[in-house]
C-alpha cells in the first residue's frame, strides 16, 4: 500500500500543484479586486466567500453571483479564472487516467488486492505456483471437491484467463515472479492456513527454488513439486521436499505396468481418474517389437521400463548425439515413411510417438497407420489445447504430462492414503489384481468410482467414537451398511486400512473391527460416501445399524418406550430416514 500510495503522488505531484496553483490565484485575485454592495459602497470579498465561489465555479456551469452581483473588473478575472480552474483539472483528470493505466501502476495494485484477499483467507488452502496445463487442472479440481488456493504465474494472460473461469469458488491469482521470496510471503506461504506448496512450473529450476524457499521458511509445510530431469529430481529431494512428480517415469512405469499385470493397471487407471471423467476401456498391449520414436527424457523412460519387461524396442530419434541415443538408433524425427521402414514398422507391433511436438506426434501416427493398420499406438499430448486433434488420431493410449501430473497432485491432496494403497497393491500378483477388480466392477456405473478417506475420531466419526468408549464393537461391514435398509450394504469397497500404530491391510473384510485412529480408504459411488458419514456422526442410526433395535433417541421418547404395551413395536429406522 506504501509503494501504491508512493507511486500515485509522486505521478499526480505536478498536476495536484498545477490545480493548487490555479485555485490558488483565482482565489486571491477575488479577494482583492473591489466589488460593489446594493447601496453602491466598495466591498471586498472574504477568503471564505472567494473559496467558495472559485470552488463550484471550477465544477460546475451556471451559477449565482454572491453576495451581490459582480462589477466588469470581477467578471473579467471570474472568466479568466474559469478557463485557468478548467485547464488545470483537465490536466489533472488527463494525468490521473495516464497513472490508472500505467503497468506499474496496474502491477502494484494487483499485488496489494492479492495481499488482502489472501490475508483475509480463514480456510485451509494450496498455493499453485505455474497456471500451465496442470496447474489449471488442479485449481478446477480442488475448487470441485471445495478446497480453496491461490495462484501465482508469470505470464498474466494465464491469470486474467484463470479470473474468467467459472469456478465454484474465487480462487485468487497474481502475476509475479515465483522464485521471489516477496512474492511466495504475499501468495501466503507463512500463513497457518496455508496446508501446502505446489510447484508446478515449467522449470526444473524454478520449482527447485521454490522448493527451497518453502523448506528453508517454513519446514513444516508440505511441498509438491514437479521435476523431469532425474538430476534436478534429486536435487530436490536433498531439501525434504515431500512429494515429487516426474511425469515420464510415472508413465513409463505405469505403462509396463500393463505387459507384467493388466488388473493392476486397470486399477490405477479408475483411482486416479478425474472427477466426472468417462470410464475407461482397457486394451492390452501386444508383446513383440515396439518402435519408439524421440529418444528425449519420456522416451528414455518408457524405453527403460519396456527393456525391464523384455520388450525388444527400436529407437528413431533425430539427434541422436544430443540425446545420447544407444547403438542401433535410427536417425529420423519418424514422420517419414522410409525412416519408419527401416524401423521395421511392417514387423512391429507398437510404435510410441514420444516427441515434444504435438504436430510431429501426429504426424508419425498417421504416417505409421498407413503403413500397419495393426499398430497398437502410444501417443505423447503435450499440450491440452490439441485434445480434438488427438481423440481424431485414435490413438491407443494418449498422454499428457501436465494432466498425469494434475491427476497426481490431487490425488495426494484429496486421498493421501491412495497413493500408501497403490504402492503396496503394486507388490501384489495378478491374481490378488482380479479380485480387486471383482469387487469394484461390482460398485461401477459408467464413471469410474470415487476415492474418498474416513478416520476413525471424534471429528470425523463422532458415532463410532461413542459407541467405541462404551466398549461397544463397530465393524467395517456396519459402516458400510445402507442406513435406509440395513439389509443392504452401500455401493463401495474397503480398499486399504491403516491403524494408529501405522499397520496397513489391503481389502480388509467386513468383520473387521475399527478402532480410534484407524483410517479407511474406500471407493464406490458418490452417494455412498454421503450415506457413510452420516452414518458415522449419527448415533441413532449406528446404534440401530449395530444392534438392529431401534431405540428411542431422546429422553421424552426413551420414558414413553419404557410404557409401551408388550409387543409394541417401534417404526424401523429405514422409513423414518424415507418419511
């Protein structure tokens, strides 16, 4: 406010003097030119009238002549203080608009409202630093599932576009330099409201320096960042940071994923869809030779990762010293049809478009379609503005980097206990893989299930807490029963239970015991969660779903049960609940 304060003045110094001066003068000139009363006797205006007068006279058209009417010599210097008074605040309203539209100016008072906005935020909420495609996709996701953030990105077309997005709830943003330390305190970093850093730039560099910032001020806060050089990732991880995403060995790993347990990657691929996102179809990927065209940071990755499969790969890259490209590459960018012939594209069964240009991916699909109809095709989407351009192509599998990215950040926010889940469930066979995806194709619709997590305490589950101290037994099943009809169990799946002393069961069994401090990972559809938590801070309707009895729930009605005639039976929970 001082800079905008400072700024403003120092602009307006000359005009404000300008104005000043001109009043100033006129004022005086009218105090000391005589005048004369009704009774034809010399009179001289006071400061006070002369004030007064120059003041309306300087604002508005029309007026009286006070006290008494004006001689020739009051009237010439009224006219030339007129157009003196005119001229000035022309110049002054002329100078003022000019500073309104100064980008200084502009910068100064986005920064000071953003300061405002966020330090008069009360709720918990994320900093997003980079607005590009993932940055994006979290900001819609968290303003979905009611988690406020604030937003910081260099380039100011992407905030403007981020103040015309209809989101839920108003997100602040502001254009700045992320690896400003001003400008992290100001986004809110040392507020206790503030549960998180995310850094989602382009720049390795300037995430990692919004890492460090973040870690060296506050250590205690949670800090998500993204990183897809394997040198800056570990960099990043020498200063604690909490979660690193690097989205070409997610892939890639999730990719070999479908040659050694195809269950598995149907698992992961419906816990980590997006909110309201259609159901996917698996296709499994043919074993053979896969050509991989862009030996850059993601085909190294996904090269890798089928190498630990033992899928034979062949490479066509066009700067094969730049990429350090092993022995036997193909020099080529793969959009020429001789290039994709001595790959051996007739005797191939997969080809993966892996470059960082959109145009060249598309390009090298349809190049190779022409050529093997029978390709099953990975395709690298490097920007979200190109998804007609790629659903067109049909592609196999298409992947964007920022989306994997933004599906892992929320994912992290909104479930942390997924990601526990899917690193234990990745230990397992394929056939504990096809009981699970038993079970959740049992609770499916056309929407891949949500994910949501329930801990056992005296915030989140007050009923079971009770019924807990009083050394009552809660099951797993009784909270995952329909509270309408305890006949029926709600359209969800326990996937993965972890207990206060950290001790983790995948799938545990309805008759498994909850205790305080245990915490649930459950999918299913949406209403079931709705119908699960009220069960939980509902004793009336936990007591009922445990013992099966519907006892009265308030003292009035507990003291006339007691009076009831033998074999007076009371309502049943499941019609009230529909009354």
């Amino acid at each position: 406010m001082h800079n905008l304060l400072y700024l403003l003045l120092r602009r307006m110094r000359t005009p404000l003097i300008v104005v000043i001066l001109a009043y100033a003068i006129s004022i005086l000139g009218m105090v000391l030119i005589p005048g004369m009363d009704d009774q034809g006797n010399p009179w001289r205006m006071s400061f006070f009238h002369a004030f007064y007068f120059v003041s309306f006279m300087g604002s508005t058209i029309g007026f009286g002549e006070i006290p008494y009417p004006f001689t020739d010599p009051q009237r010439i210097w009224t006219t030339v203080a007129m157009y003196m008074t005119v001229i000035s605040w022309l110049y002054a309203i002329g100078s003022l608009f000019s500073v309104l539209q100064d980008p200084a100016f502009k910068r100064i008072l986005a920064f000071t409202t953003f300061s405002r906005e966020v330090k008069a935020m009360r709720e918990p909420f994320y900093m997003v630093c980079g607005m590009g495609g993932a940055g994006k996709l979290v900001v819609s996701e968290l303003a979905a599932h009611d988690i406020r953030s604030v937003v910081v990105d260099r380039d100011q077309t992407k905030i403007q576009t981020l103040r015309l997005e209809e989101l839920p709830i108003h997100v602040p943003g502001l254009t700045g330099d992320v690896t400003d330390t001003s400008t992290l305190l100001a986004a809110g970093l040392e507020k206790t409201q503030c549960r998180g850093v995310i850094a989602l730039t382009g720049s390795d560099q300037i995430n990692l320096t919004i890492a460090i910032t973040s870690k060296l001020l506050v250590p205690e806060r949670t800090v998500i960042c993204r990183a897809e050089d394997h040198d800056n990732q570990a960099n990043i991880a020498s200063f604690g940071t909490d979660y690193i995403i690097n989205p070409y060995d997610a892939f890639a790993k999730r990719f070999a994923m479908m040659f050694q347990s195809p269950s598995m990657y149907l698992v992961y691929e419906w816990m980590t869809s997006m909110h309201e996102a259609p159901l996917s179809e698996f296709a499994a990927p043919p074993r053979g030779t896969w050509i991989v065209c862009g030996f850059g940071r993601f085909g190294k990755a996904v090269q890798q990762s089928l190498s630990f499969k033992g899928i034979q790969t062949v490479i066509i890259e066009a700067d094969i010293e730049g990429t350090e490209a092993p022995e036997g590459t193909i020099e080529g960018r793969g959009t020429e049809a001789i290039t994709l012939h001595e790959a051996g594209i007739e005797q191939a069964v997969g080809l993966i478009a892996g470059t960082d240009d959109d145009a060249n991916n598309l390009s090298i699909i349809m190049t190779a379609k022409k050529l093997n109809k029978d390709l099953f095709i990975v395709a690298r989407q490097n920007l979200s503005t190109n998804d007609t351009l790629f659903s067109a192509a049909n592609s196999d599998i298409a992947i964007n980097p920022g989306r994997l990215i933004g599906q892992r950040v929320v994912d992290l926010i909104t479930t942390p206990l997924l990601a526990d889940f899917l690193r234990i469930a990745r230990e397992q066979n394929e056939d504990w893989a096809n009981v699970l995806v038993s079970r959740v194709v049992g609770v499916l619709t056309d929407k891949p299930p949500e994910s949501w997590v329930i801990t056992i305490s005296t915030k989140e589950t007050p009923a079971i807490v009770h019924l807990l101290r009083k050394g009552a037994t809660v099951t797993l099943g009784s909270l995952q029963t329909d509270p309408r009809d305890i006949t029926t169990s709600l359209p969800c799946v326990a996937l993965y239970l972890k207990d206060a002393d950290h001790n983790e069961e995948l799938l545990p069994e309805n008759d498994e015991r909850l205790d305080i401090g245990d915490q649930l990972l459950i999918c299913g559809q949406p209403d079931a969660e709705t119908h699960m938590r009220w069960t939980a801070q509902n004793l009336h309707a936990l007591n009922y779903i445990c013992s099966g009895s519907d006892s009265p729930s308030g003292s009035l009605w507990r003291l006339l049960g007691q009076r009831k005639q033998p074999g007076t039976k009371s309502p049943g929970m499941a019609r009230d609940m529909q009354d």
